[in-house]
C-alpha cells in the first residue's frame, strides 16, 4: 500500500466519479482506476460499489476512508516537520551565558530569537565562561553567551580555542556599586583609588575565577588589594548585600534594576579597557536552529 494510492482512494471518495477525480489528481481513468484496483488487491476488500448506476463506498471503504485521511494527514504533517526543522524553525537551542548578559544582551538576543521562531524549544542555564567553552567543545551546548578572560581587544571574530569561534556582540564598563547613603554616593565617577579603605562584596572565586582576579588586578595596579568582607556566587546577591551595607562592589555593567533609594552605581574614571560579551559557538555545529540564531546575532 502506497501513500499515492490512498490519496487517489480518497480522492475518488470525495468525487464519487472516477472521471473527476482523474483530472484533479491528473491522471488518466484507466490508471486511477487501476490505482484503486491494486489497493483493493492489497487490503482484500472492495472499497466501492455502484448501487442503482451510483458510485458508492462499501461499509469496509468508509471506515477505511477516515484512517486514510488520518494518515494522509500525519504524513502531510511529517513532511512539513522535517522541513521546518531542517529550516531551523524547530529543534532546541542550548544556550548558556554568563550571569551579567542577564540584564541586556540576553533578554534583547533572546527575545528577538523568540519573536522570529516561537517554536524553538529554548535551554538556558548561567554557567561561567570555562564551564561553557569546555561544553561547546565537547559538543554539549549549542551557543554560549560569555567573556573572554581578558578585557579588552579590538577584534570582533576572535579564536577562544581550537575549534571554537566567537563573536563580539557587546563592550561592557567596570562600575561602583553603592549603598545610597555611602559618602561617595554623592559623586558622580570615582576613582579605584578612592576605594582602598572601603570593605568589599566580591565575586567569589570559583564562580568566575578570571572575573575575580582580573578585578583584584586592577585593584593592586593602583595601590592596594581589596579588603574583602563578603562574596556572592551572582550578582543579584551582591547587590543586596551592599544594599544591607555590607560593603561596596565593582560590577561589570550593565548593571541590575534597583532602587535607587538602596544601591546607587557610579562610573569608574580609571582608563580601564572594556569587558567583552561574545557569542562563541563550535563550527562542526551543523544545526539549523543555530544557523538561525547566528544568522539573527
């Protein structure tokens, strides 16, 4: 049984004339009707009779005429699946991403992605940076949203690792963040030095290793070592805490909705190079869901 006999059975059905359903399934008579011959060969029944010089369906074509049109139907929709998917407009995107993407890029990239293939299924998880480039290169994760370990650079297609590409979609600044009442509230930029004798709420090492230490190293370029008092493994932790007045914090923008009346952020006059937010993905990735999302990026 051939998925083109049944949809000649089923034509022959709605026009109840061989001769009409010939010419829309354009045909000849004698090879539809050799068509539903065959079919009726294969299932052992007669699917019509002719009853007073009328073309009718027997009992057992009746009931065979709506599974036929059922499975009409899911093969139609198997056909148009595989092109959808092979189009990227289904499928699953795993995408990981550094915790401060969360506030900007992610939701901009994401809901433009989201608006342009509601029917991708979307995997989302923060993880840091080396967690996410030992995942793209063993093929675990689609596409990460990171930071390359050291600020700066003006190449917008850089090489993470062998294997792995990436590119830049944003530049980010260090910022203070401080609680509203702190004496250096008032100011508008401040310098690193400014903050020597201050405590601190830090990211805590093994959430972010080059993020820690790269800040830590701006801070002793300039003279001292930041007093450390409190660490959080995300950044909506250490704004609370230094909404609590537990310390000050360096942050790496854009920072996160607060209110003003708690937490304040101030720009960093130091000349310190930007932070780089790079979309990095493997190129041996051939799914056309992220063909889709980096032809969007």
């Amino acid at each position: 049984m051939e998925l083109r006999q049944l949809r000649s059975f089923v034509v022959v059905a709605e026009e109840m004339n061989v001769g009409r359903a010939a010419t829309r399934l354009h045909l000849t008579q004698p090879s539809l009707s050799r068509q539903i011959a065959a079919l009726e060969h294969d299932l052992g029944v007669e699917l019509f009779a002719r009853v007073k010089r009328r073309f009718v369906l027997t009992a057992a074509g009746a009931t065979f005429l709506a599974d036929a049109q059922d499975l009409l139907r899911r093969s139609d929709e198997a056909v148009r699946t595989a092109q959808r998917t092979q189009r990227g407009e289904l499928g699953t995107l795993r995408l990981r991403f550094v915790q401060s993407a969360t506030f900007d890029a992610l939701p901009r990239l994401l809901g433009a992605f989201r608006r342009a293939y509601p029917e991708v299924v979307l995997d989302l998880e923060s993880w840091t940076t080396l967690r996410q480039t030992e995942a793209l290169r063993d093929g675990r994760i689609d596409v990460g949203l990171l930071r390359p370990s050291t600020p700066g650079g003006a190449s917008a297609v850089v090489q993470l690792e062998p294997k792995l590409t990436s590119r830049m979609v944003a530049e980010d600044s260090l910022v203070v963040a401080l609680p509203a009442r702190h004496r250096l509230a008032r100011r508008k930029r401040l310098r690193l030095t400014e903050l020597a004798e201050e405590p601190f709420v830090f990211y805590s090492r093994p959430s972010g290793p080059a993020v820690h230490d790269t800040i830590v190293g701006y801070c002793r370029a300039v003279g001292f070592t930041p007093r450390i008092e409190q660490e959080a493994a995300d950044v909506q932790t250490i704004v609370s805490l230094v909404a609590a007045g537990l310390g000050i914090s360096l942050l790496i923008g854009p920072t996160p909705p607060s209110n003003p009346d708690t937490v304040v952020y101030r720009e960093l006059s130091d000349d310190l190079p930007p932070w780089q937010l790079s979309v990095a993905w493997s190129p041996d990735n051939r799914s056309p869901v992220l063909a889709r999302f980096l032809d969007l990026v």
